[in-house]
C-alpha cells in the first residue's frame, strides 16, 4: 500500500510538470502568434509598461474563464460518473457474495 501512494505522488508530479510546460509553450506560441499586432500597438504610442499591463490581464481574464469553466464541468461531470460507476456497481455486485461468514 505503500508503494500505491509513492505512485500516485510520482504520477501527480508528472502530471504537474507537464501542465506547466503546456502552459508556458502555449502562451509562448500565443504571444508569438500575436507579434505584429504588438508592433503595431508598439507604433500607435504604447509603452512597454503598457503592453505588459495588457497582457496580464488578458492572461488573468482567460485564467479566470477557464478556472470557473473547468469547475463547472468537473462538478457536473463528477456526478455523472459517480452515478454511472453506482449503476455499473449494482448490476454487479450480485456476482461478489461470500458463502459463509466473513470471519471465524
């Protein structure tokens, strides 16, 4: 059982690792995609402090809209797995009985 938790610490380790890698490539590319429009804004008078302004909050408004989205999809979603995996447990578990008692 022991080694079960080691397991789980490690793959939630992997998985933190990844997310961040995801995150900083995609807003790389997000950044990078948008190159031009910067200079633009860069040309029209924007100061540096101005466009990083921008773009926190842009970053801090889609953060926000994915925190809730993703925490509105996960607790309806929960439900409905919790559900299902009761069903499937019910239409099971007959085929789990113990003949005789369980301890001496």
């Amino acid at each position: 059982m022991e080694n079960a938790g080691a397991g789980f610490a490690n793959c939630s380790g992997d998985c933190i690792l990844f997310f961040i890698f995801f995150v900083i490539y995609s807003v790389g590319s997000f950044l990078q995609s948008r190159k031009r429009e910067f200079g633009i804004l860069r040309l029209h008078g924007m100061t540096v402090k101005q466009l990083d302004r921008m773009l926190f909050l842009e970053n801090a408004a889609i953060g926000a809209a994915s925190m809730i989205t993703g925490l509105a999809a996960g607790l309806i979603s929960a439900k409905l797995f919790l559900m299902a995996g009761r069903a499937c447990w019910a239409s099971i578990s007959s085929a789990f009985t113990f003949p005789g008692p369980l301890c001496c």
